[in-house]
C-alpha cells in the first residue's frame, strides 16, 4: 500500500451528508482512512460527495437504516443532519425521529460508534428544533454505543449574510449595540476534522464536546471591523433595537393562534430573536453567564480570512439556516 492512502478504519454510514457541514465532514472522513457511505435524497448529484458511495433514501422512512447496514455493516455512523427551518414539525422529524430511526438501526446491527453534530444553542432549549435535539441527545447518551456529542458554536457561513450588503454599500445590521452576543466561529473544514477524529480518539469518546474555532470571542460590531479593515472604507451600522423583535414576536404569536402559516412565522422569529440575545458560547448555570474563555477552541481558519476570500469572489455566500449551530 502506498504510504499516502491511509487504511481504513471504520466503514462510516454518513447523514446529512450533503450540506456544506457534511461534506466538508465526508472528506474529512476519507481523508482520515474511513470508508464512507452517504444516505442522501433522490437526485442527488455524486459530484457533492466524491470518494462517497452514494445510497438514495429518505432517513425518516422506518426501517430504511437499518436495511441498509444489514445489507452493507457499517461499524460507525456519523451524522451531520438536521431540520432546515426550525420549524416544530420539522424539527420533531428530523432532529429527532429521523435520528431515533438511525440509532434503533445501530443497536440492531453491528454499529459500534455514533457521531452526533448538534448544537451549543440547546445549553438553552427554548424553541422547538432545541428540545427535539436534547431529546434525541438523551437517547443517544443512554445507549452502549460509543457516542460523541459535537456541540459548535457558529459557523462562518451563519455569520456571512451581511457581506454582499456591504459590497453594496447598505449599513451592516446589529442588534441592540452589538455587543450583546458573542461567538467562537468555526469552519467547515475544520469542524469537519473535529468530526472525524471522534471516531478514533478516546478522549472524545461518550462526551458532550462543545467546540469553536481560534478565538478571540467575536461580536457583530467585530465582525462590522472586519469588513471595515478588508475593504478599506468605512462600514455604516444600522443598530435595530430589540424591541423591535419583540413586538413582532409578540404579534405573530397572537396572530399564529388562528394562522398556521403566521404560527411558523413566530417560530421563525422567535429564533430570530433567540440568536439575537443569546451567545454561542458555553454556558456556565453556576454563574448565569456565558464564558467566552472556557469555550474550547480548535482548528486555524479564521473568519476574517473568510471575509477576505468572500470579497475577492472566490467563495459564495453561504448563509446558513438555525438549526446547524
């Protein structure tokens, strides 16, 4: 064998797989010697998972896993899956029963590891796509698998909406002053090495794994800095204040009662509003605050270095839902 190719270790039955999270975790997987099978929609195109062996399924049909690791064992599974609006429904669908479905199919087979990608925003479960992952979370940790729970902070593409607005000159948008909430971004790439290395690392293995990127903790009104510093002009803040979110939270609500197109428009800005006053950081219950310094930190990519490729077009503007971080 050439001393380039790595062995494989763990034949993995990969979820969620073609999101930018997901493949960025399927190369970091083969990339490490695993072998990887990827359970994606129909129609999806080969060319988003290459090195992948490709099975078309929907992960919320019962019985679908586990036919497919009793045709095929799979000694891992990881899983970067979760619902894409936050919405109640969906959210119970996905981040939970489609996981439950995934984690009955391990036990009856020969899986020995499971993967989890949640998120550090369920240290606070107020919404619903929040409790539908402590709930699955639960699960999993009463279960003899070998599990690891990866808990992110923010992504850079959830924090990259605003940088074709200042291309085009519009004010860079922030709550209250814009200090309010802080984070520890993480990339893809490098989250997606922290991902892989769950699988062969015994001191991640059955812990709940909160993780960001290089620190230092950034604000909005940082991440505005940023954009000042790589453009080289000014960038105009827009303060939205908080108010604001509460009233529309408040009349959604009530007109939710009787509208179930306006009940997911609340739910939509409610955690709107969540992201807006809480960080992503970890969250100390002894002292009621968020600890910037305790929040582990790991990879080299660097948000701001995002920004740059951002602006000089040779990355797109990944805005990310919710319920990924």
């Amino acid at each position: 064998m050439s001393p380039h190719i790595s062995p494989m270790r763990y034949r993995t039955l990969l979820l969620g797989g073609t999101g930018t999270i997901g493949r960025a975790t399927a190369r970091a997987l083969i990339e490490a010697g695993h072998g990887v099978t990827a359970l994606v929609r129909p129609g999806t195109d080969p060319a988003l998972l290459p090195g992948c062996t490709l099975v078309e399924g929907d992960v919320t049909q019962q019985g679908l896993v586990e036919d497919l690791l009793r045709k095929t064992p799979h000694a891992a599974i990881v899983s970067c899956l979760a619902s894409r609006t936050g919405e109640p429904a969906d959210a119970w669908a996905i981040d939970h029963r489609a996981h439950s479905l995934a984690l009955e199919a391990a036990l009856e087979t020969r899986v020995q590891r499971f993967v989890l990608l949640s998120a550090i925003c369920v240290q606070k479960p107020h919404l619903a796509f929040q409790k539908a992952k402590i709930a699955f979370e639960s699960q999993l940790r009463a279960s003899p698998l070998h599990w690891s729970i990866v808990r992110p902070t923010a992504f850079f593409k959830s924090l990259s909406g605003q940088v074709p607005r200042v291309q085009a000159g519009k004010p860079f948008l922030v709550f209250g002053d814009g200090t309010r909430t802080a984070c520890k971004p993480i990339s893809d790439a490098d989250l997606g090495r922290f991902i892989a290395a769950c699988l062969t690392d015994p001191a991640k293995e059955r812990k709940i794994l909160p993780i960001g990127g290089p620190g230092p903790a950034i604000t909005p009104l940082d991440q505005a800095a940023m954009l000042e510093r790589l453009t080289g002009k000014p960038v105009k803040i827009k303060h939205v204040p908080f108010a604001l979110m509460e009233g529309i939270v408040g009349v959604l609500s009530t007109l939710g009662r009787v509208s179930p197109k306006l009940k997911a428009k609340a739910e939509l800005a409610k955690i709107g509003r969540y992201y807006a006053t809480e960080s992503m950081l970890l969250w100390n219950p002894e002292t009621r605050a968020y600890d910037a310094d305790a929040t582990p930190e790991f990879g080299t990519d660097r948000l701001e270095d995002h920004y740059a490729a951002m602006l000089r077009g040779e990355v797109g503007d990944d805005r990310g839902a919710h319920a990924i971080f």
